[in-house]
C-alpha cells in the first residue's frame, strides 16, 4: 500500500512538471498555430536565470520573480527579431525558425552561464514530508499548485479576457481577426511573451527537484510536447491532464513492471490516443472549411 | 578547429629570434572540448596547454622545446578519426594524446597501429586495452575495477546482497554491465536491477522497489551527470538506512553540491585527487596531486577535475618515455612508454607491460565517505 501512495506521488511529481512545460506549448499554438520548439530553452533560461541569481547572494522570492522576466524578455525577443519578419511565411518554415532558435539559445547558454548542472533549495526547504506511506518534496508542492495556477490563469485568459480571445481569433484567422479590429501583431507578441514566461516559471519551479544545465531544454521539451499531444494540443486542461497522466504511466510501469520500459510504455499510450482520438484527450476537433 | 600553438612556445620563439632556431618535439590532441562531453575536455585540454607551457618554461624534453596541437573533435568519432590523420600526416606528431570519450578513442586506435605512432586514450572504458594493441595506452581505471572495488568494501563490511540502480547512458550502462558480470567473482550477489533516464527528475519508484526488495544490505548507482545526485537525494527522502555507493563518475565537488546534505554517509571510489590533504606523507601520489592542484588553480582559478587528472598523468607517462627513450622516433618512444615502471600520477602509480597499457591496479582507487559535506579516506 504505502508502495502504491509513492509511485503515486511520484507520479504526480513528475507529471506537474510535464505539465508546466506543456502549458507553455499552448499558448502560442493558440495564437498562432506554430508548435514553439524553444519552448524547453525558456524552462533552462529561467531555471538557470534563478540559479544564477541565487548562486549571488539574491533572495529566492527575487530571484525567481526575475528569472520568469527574463524568460518572458527572451520570448518577446525571439518574436520581435525571428518571428515577426517572417510572419507571412507558411507555418512550417516558422517552426523551423523555432528550431533554428532553440539551437541558437542553447549555444548562448552556454556562453552567458557555464556547462555546469545547477541546483538550488526548494522554496520551503529540503525535508521531506509524510503522506501517509508516502514521503514527498515540499518543492513538489509548488510545482504541482504552479501548474494548477497557471491552468487556471490560461483558462480564464483565453476565454474571458479580451486579450485572451484577441489571440484565439488570430489564430483562427488571421485576416478576419485583422478586420474586426483585433490588434493581430499584439496578440503574437503577448502570447510569445506570455509563453515564455509560462516555461521559464516551470524552470523555476523545477530546478530544485530536476536540476537544470544548458542542454536540458531539448529532452524537457520533448516531454512536454508529448504530453500536449496527449492532452490535445492548445487546450489547457489537455496540457494539464497529459502531463500528469504521462507521469502517472511512467512512475506506474517504473514500478509495478520494469523501470526500462518506463519511456515506452508513455509513449505507446501516446499512439494509441492518437490513433483512437488525433485531437488528444481534450482537443476540440478541428474542421479546416475548403 | 581549434589549432592553438602554445602561447609561451611561440613568445619564447620570438624572443630567441637571432639564436638558432631550437628543435621542436611535436605532441598531437584530439579532444571533446565542446559538445556533449566538453566537460572532460575542456579540463583535459586546460591541463594539456599548461603542461606544456610549463614544460617549455622549464627547458623542454632533453632540451627541446614540445608544440602541443590541440583540435576539437566534440566527441564525435568521425571528427576525431579526421584530426588523428591530420595530426600524423600534415602535423608530424610523434605521439598524440586524446580521445575524452570511449567512441572517439576507438574510432581513432587502428590509424595509430598502421602510422607506428603512440597514443594515450583518456577515455574510461576497458575495450581500448582489452585486447592489448601494441601503439595504444589508456590513463583512466576502467568501469570494471570500480565495480572490484566498491564490491570488496561491501564484502569487507560483511555484506553481500546488492540492488543496482544503472543509469542507462553509455557510463551507466556499461557499468552495470560490468558490475554484473564481476559480482560473483567478487562474492556479491545482485538481488536488484533498476534503472533510469539521464534526464528523469524522480526515481522514488525504482528505489522503493530495491529497498522492499528481500534480504538486499547495499545499494550500488553506476551512473553519470545530474542523475546520481537525484537518486541520493530520493535515498534520503524515502528514508533508506542501507549502506550507498556511487561510481567515480560523480567524485567531484560539484556532485556533493548538487546532492546536499542527501550525499552524507555515502561512499564511493575516486582518486587521490579530491583529499590532497588526507594523503599520508610517505603515498607516492601525494607530491603530483599537490603540484597538479596548485599549478592549475593558479593558472585557470578553478578547482582541476578527476577527468584533467587523466590528461595530467598521459602528458607525464609521455614525456618521461621521450625523455628515457632520448630520441624522437615514435616507435623507440613507444617501447619506452611500454616499459614504464612505478611513475606515480594524480589517478595512480602507472606500470605498464606488453600485456597492460592501463598500468593501474585496484589501489589506485581510493573508498571515500562523505562526511559534513566533504570527502573521508575510509581506512582499509
């Protein structure tokens, strides 16, 4: 039994961090239909922003703060000098710009940081609290309320805000958004910034129970994006759920099975949503009018 | 591309402008300096140039000025062949040194077999020396003899029941491979076998696992990079009493930082490098590892690292070889190389034979205990 509640708690753990990293995802395919593979950089620059600042002496509740602005700072950025100028290009060619710009921010890393692994305490210290026959991080508990949080404000933002709904119908049409009086460039740039501070949060959050250097975005990307596959991409509650599910799966097989088909078995479960539901668990079902 | 002509080698050229030129030794490197493993050449090509540089200062081989050619092969094997024929060919090397990783070492070994040119890998795993090629040598222990040690502490403490928790990255992995297959020779029995991925941030699930598992007495984590750290931290959050041992691939500072308070009580085997002050006045290695601190916290201004250690020794084996063989001819270098006897290095006391070219025994590696954070020669 008190196996169960740790490979349950593990899964939750490791799930919320999946999670935080694939609302980051979201908002930009909302906005903009182009799937960010920078989206695992931002979740280093803000974790190893934090490191940094802290490793120098400043106070975590500044540090952090900080840190999730220059993510957000990066992400207008990349909009502004990558984005922008090529915003009439097909959608393909800017994904590849993302690409193109995850490699160049990986390369910048290292130069600004160091090649070193970083790490710094959990907000509410180390030591591990007892939940039933299960113990956990204190730091987990930010994470797993960080990406309610931010589910939270992403579900109240795109659909109940006029900002919100600006960026939605820019990504539905662009030209229509346009002529309604939607401020189309502003929608970008928001979700760009919004985006990049949402991943730099879940860097933040995590570092103290992931570690983070600079080559760690790619695979914690990776992660994230099955998860929003999963869920359904660019719906919030999709990203939430994905994420938590496929940490449930890994820590599940981990445990009960064999921890070398721990990654294989999220991703067969990944296929076979696919193949039963493309959308995702809880992606609307898009019909492209010809 | 990195084509860095020692410094002080060419400023004290300049400076003998006029006198006849002196004749110069030519010593090639082929290193990960950047990419995924630059954290072990960075340190080795550091540790290489100030060698050099030192060595120059100080007179050269027999009076002959060394040019070390360093080029960056970012781990990649192709790179790494392509610089090796570079270095013998248009560089005229008359030994190279090189290799940070196992991939690229090999990649490189059958060119240095049909040039009749010695090299010094500085990567880890066994299968560069095992089987013997006549032009090849290797610095570091190899995986296997941490495996012999860490299971003789364990036998030593009476126990013999161990669980592995392997990363499964090419240093985890062929660790456990290795573990596994030196276990019952050295009278240890494995009762668990769990693993993990580099990048996993949670491994609670795989440790509550061994822990539960029945009769086990040790845990044993062959495994590399930021890993390590997070499985001694799950130990101590699930509350584990079992005795723990890491691999040397975390014997650093750094890992003790990473894993806090957590790493406290656990062992693991390292070189002498990390207790320069614990080393007992009479050990062999404890004038190199001093020297090898000293010199390179004032040159770079940061701690040397085990892997630099590996450079430190390949650069000393050869130099002392050049300067017994008194010539430069590769060949007569690399029977001086095989007959090296007893030179004591910051990673062990080397002895090669046509049968070794590692030239280490176990007792090159040290059992340390972290203790308030820091490191414990554990008393054999």
């Amino acid at each position: 039994m008190s196996e169960l509640s740790q490979f349950l708690v593990s899964g939750v753990t490791v799930g919320a961090i999946y999670a935080a990293i694939a609302l980051g995802f979201t908002l930009i395919y909302n906005a903009s239909g182009v799937v960010n593979f920078a989206q695992g950089e931002f979740v280093v620059i803000g974790g190893m922003t934090a490191a940094a600042l802290i490793g120098a002496g400043v106070p975590v509740w500044i540090a952090a703060p900080l840190a999730v602005f220059a993510g957000m700072l990066v992400g207008v950025v990349l909009y502004q000098l990558a984005i922008k100028p090529a915003r009439e290009a097909p959608l393909v060619s800017l994904i590849i710009i993302t690409i193109g710009a995850s490699i160049f921010l990986r390369g910048a890393m290292q130069a600004v940081f160091d090649k070193q692994i970083h790490r710094y305490d959990g907000f509410s210290g180390d030591a591990p609290l007892r939940v039933g026959g299960a113990t956990i991080l204190p730091q987990s508990l930010w994470i797993v309320g960080g990406s309610i949080a931010v589910f939270a404000f992403l579900a109240w933002f795109l659909n109940r805000t006029r900002a919100g709904r600006g960026i939605k119908a820019t990504a539905s049409n662009r030209m229509a958004a346009a002529l309604v009086g939607i401020n189309t460039g502003r929608a970008m740039n928001l979700s760009f910034a919004l985006s990049a501070a949402i991943g730099a949060l879940a860097g933040v959050l995590a570092t103290p129970v992931t570690f983070t250097s600079y080559d760690v975005g790619v695979l914690m990307a990776l992660k994230g994006f099955s998860a929003t596959m999963l869920g359904g991409v660019g719906s919030p509650l999709g990203a939430l759920a994905g994420g938590l599910l496929i940490g449930l799966i890994e820590a599940m097989t981990a445990g009960y099975i064999s921890s070398d088909y721990k990654d294989a078995s999220a991703f067969v479960v990944i296929l076979l949503v696919l193949f039963l539901r493309p959308q995702g668990l809880f992606g609307a079902r898009i019909t492209e009018r010809v | 591309m990195t084509r860095q002509a020692v410094a002080a080698g060419v400023s004290a050229l300049a400076l003998l402008a006029g006198t006849p030129a002196l004749a110069e030794i030519r010593i090639g490197a082929s290193l990960a300096i950047t990419g995924p493993a630059a954290f072990l050449g960075d340190p080795e090509a550091k540790t290489l140039e100030m060698l050099a540089e030192e060595l120059n200062a100080n007179g050269g081989i027999n009076g002959e000025e060394v040019e070390l050619i360093v080029y960056d092969d970012g781990a990649d094997p192709n790179k790494a062949r392509t610089f090796a024929t570079r270095l013998i060919e248009e560089d005229e090397v008359v030994a190279v040194i090189g290799g940070s990783s196992t991939g690229a070492t090999m990649a490189m070994a059958p060119l240095f077999a049909d040039y009749e040119i010695p090299f010094i890998s500085l990567a880890g795993a066994v299968v560069i020396i095992d089987p013997v090629q006549e032009f090849v040598f290797k610095t570091p222990h190899t995986d296997r003899m941490a495996c012999e040690k860490i299971f003789a502490d364990i036998t030593s403490r009476g126990m013999s029941k161990v669980g592995l928790i392997s990363g499964t990255g090419g240093f985890g992995a062929s660790m456990r491979e290795q573990c596994l297959d030196v276990a019952e020779a050295s009278g240890v029995e494995i009762v668990a076998d769990e693993s993990y991925g580099g990048s996993d941030s949670d491994m609670t699930p795989q440790l509550t696992n061994i822990a539960s598992t029945e009769g086990i007495e040790a845990i044993v984590n062959p495994g590399f990079g930021q890993g390590p750290a997070v499985v001694t931290r799950n130990y101590a959050q699930l509350g584990i009493e079992l005795p723990f041992y890491q691999s040397h691939g975390v014997a650093s500072d750094e890992f003790i930082k990473l894993a806090g308070d957590a790493a406290n009580g656990l062992r693991l085997p390292a070189t002498p490098l990390l207790i320069p002050d614990q080393l007992a006045e009479d050990d062999p290695q404890r004038q190199p590892v001093q020297d090898y601190i000293a010199a390179y916290e004032e040159a770079y201004g940061e701690k040397p690292s085990t892997f630099g250690g590996y450079a430190y020794d390949a650069f000393h084996l050869l130099v002392d070889a050049i300067e017994r063989a008194g010539s430069t001819d590769p060949v007569e270098i690399r029977d001086a190389l095989e007959a090296t006897e007893g030179l004591a290095g910051v990673t062990g006391v080397y002895s090669f034979s046509p049968e070794d070219h590692m030239g280490l025994d176990l007792s090159a590696f040290r059992i340390l205990e972290i203790e308030d954070g820091g490191w414990k020669p554990v008393e054999e």
